[in-house]
C-alpha cells in the first residue's frame, strides 16, 4: 500500500504507533519500525535528555528503519527541559516527531533545520488546520474514542475524519479506535492516509509492559473506559479500575470546585507502578474504546502482516465483490 503517509515517512505500511507513557520505549517502536511501519518512543517517558539519548540510541541498535519520537505538552506539576529533549532528538538522528497537546510551533524552526517531519496529534478539524498553518508536516486525528486525551468536542471519528479530509492539505492518519484491518480500509474510505494506533499495540509481544496490562485490555469490553478529568478541561479516557470509581466519585462529589490537587493520587506517578509492576489498580491509565475489539496478544510482525493482509482482502474481496454484483 502506497499513501502519502508512507511517502512522507519513508515505511512500508500506513500504521502509526502513538507514543504512549511507559509504553513507547525502544523495543516497542523497534518492532513497529521493522514490521514495516512506524514506532515512536515516548519522550516524556525518559524525562532527562541523557535517559531520552540512550533510549535513541536502543532503537538505532534494534533497527534500521525510520522512527519517531513522542514529544507531549501537557499541563505537568514540573515542567520537563524541552529545549535539550528536543535538542537529544536532532542529535540522535530521528527523522520523525510526534507532538501532542499543545501548539508546537515554538519548536518547528529547529525541527525543520534538522530536516525532521513532525506530525502533530490533533483532536478536532481547527486544530488540525492551525497545525498545517504553522507548517507541521502531517496530523493524526484523534477521535472521540481513543485512549488518552481525546480532547473536549467529543467528536467521533466517523465525523471527523471526513471533515478533516474536507479541509486539510497535508496528509493525515486516523487515530483512536484502530484495531484491524477493517479499522484501516475504513479510515482509508474516510480520507485519511493511514492510521495511528495506541491500545493496540499495547497488547503485543514486544511492548515491554508488565502481563497483567496486556491481559487487561484483552479482558476489557467497548462499555470499560470512562473519561476522567473532564471538570478540570483535561479530560482522559481510561480504563475503569477501583482507583477511577474513586477519582469519579469525587468529581462528583467536588463538582465546579474539583482541583487537580483532589485526585492527584489517583493520576500523578501512576505509570509506572501499572506499567511496570502490574499493580491495575494503582490509579487512572489511559486505555481505548477499542480494547473491546482486542483479544490477543501477537507480535508485532504479526498484527501489522495480519491487518495488511486482512485490508487487501476486503479491498479486493467484500468491497469489489459488493460493486460488482
Ligand atoms: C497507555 C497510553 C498512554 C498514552 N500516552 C500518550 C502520551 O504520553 N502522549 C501522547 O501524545 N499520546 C499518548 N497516548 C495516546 C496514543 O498515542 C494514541 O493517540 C491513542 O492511544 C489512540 O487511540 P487508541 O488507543 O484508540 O488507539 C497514550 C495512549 C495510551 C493507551
């Protein structure tokens, strides 16, 4: 399959992995990259340069194809070094950024010397076009469903989509909800170049979390993720466990006068005691509506063969079959 995304990014496959907490180390974005598409590590995730040029340097040891790495601006109690982050990416030799939830036109100048592409994840159609204004170089869409910031418009992808293809220039993926290939002929349908998956790839092989979250996702239902957050205009969609019922309850309870200091045990530092360590009711981590199409757990290389192989066949069976007839 040849897109204007796998044109842009110089991969096999149109099939993103959005960087995730904890998630998008090396081994996870190596895998994706070898399979043919496109890993991402997650910035953040290593929060000192040092750490973040070590992880970079992995992912060169692991694979020869292109990769990104995960850059996210979201309100955080300490503000991360992002001048020497993003300094670390331009001197590991990455060709791709990811940025998230925030403007990142401050950024663009430095990117764009060092010849990166940068795709900025969106969750609504301004967004979108003010990041083709500023000149990134391609958007991934978020839509209602995804795991994560899904934003506050609470637009769908079915929506969405096709209103971004209506107005937007640049290439674009569809993110949120992604899961096989029916996630990708449909997106492709819709107008988008490819699609940006996160859920997913957590239950794989490589992605190099504890068991207890692969199994949680293949436990999980479309009905099991709640949005959290939503008073303080932050709003995530994440797995329901006993620490979200809490943090629920107290939204309620505090209403208009909720503070981040309300649930700070229930979001802050919890990442790595789930990811890591398996405790699943450690606190609040984001998980997709999509985890109810997700039942195993394959490689890497297997789920990305499996889901081009699977969309050439409704291309060229189910759809052609249905024209013809
Ligand atoms: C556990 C988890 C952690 C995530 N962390 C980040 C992050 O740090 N930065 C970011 O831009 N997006 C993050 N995301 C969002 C994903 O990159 C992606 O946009 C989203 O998962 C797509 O929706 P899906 O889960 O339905 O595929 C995260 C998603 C998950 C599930």
């Amino acid at each position: 399959m040849k897109t204007r995304i796998t044109q842009l990014f110089g991969i096999e496959h149109p099939i993103i992995q959005g960087g995730m907490h904890f998630v998008g180390y090396a081994e996870l974005a190596a895998a994706v990259s070898n399979a043919g598409g496109l890993g991402i590590i997650t910035g953040l995730t290593q929060g000192t340069p040092e750490k973040l040029a070590n992880e970079i340097a992995r992912c060169n040891k692991m694979t020869d194809k292109p990769f990104g790495v995960n850059m996210t601006f979201l309100p955080t109690l300490a503000p991360p070094d992002y001048p020497a982050l993003f300094q670390t990416i331009i001197d590991g030799g990455v060709t791709v950024v990811e940025t998230a939830g925030n403007n990142p036109q401050q950024w663009l100048p430095m990117l764009k010397e060092a010849g990166i592409r940068v795709i900025h994840k969106c969750t609504s159609v301004r967004h979108a076009l003010k990041a083709e204004k500023i000149g990134c170089d391609a958007v991934s869409v978020d839509g209602f469903e995804c795991g994560g910031h899904p934003g506050e418009d609470d637009i769908p992808n079915f929506i969405l989509l096709p209103r971004a293809a209506d107005e937007l220039s640049i290439p674009f993926v569809a993110s949120g909800g992604m899961a096989d290939a029916r996630s990708l002929v449909a997106a492709l349908s819709l107008g988008a170049d490819g699609i940006n998956m996160g859920t997913r790839f957590i239950a794989t092989e490589e992605a190099p979390v504890h068991e207890n979250v692969k199994q949680a996702i293949i436990g999980a239902s479309e009905l099991d993720t709640r949005l959290v957050m939503r008073p303080l205009r932050n709003t995530e969609r994440v797995l329901n466990n006993v620490a979200v019922t809490r943090l629920l309850e107290k939204e309620k309870e505090l209403g208009d006068s909720l503070e981040f200091k309300d649930i700070i045990h229930e979001v802050a530092g919890v990442y790595p005691k789930i990811m890591l360590d398996g405790e699943m009711d450690a606190g609040a981590w984001s998980c997709g509506m999509v985890a109810g199409l997700i039942d195993d757990a394959p490689s890497v290389a297997v789920l990305v063969a499996r889901i081009m192989a699977e969309a050439d066949a409704i291309i060229a069976d189910r759809l052609t079959g249905i024209v013809n007839a």
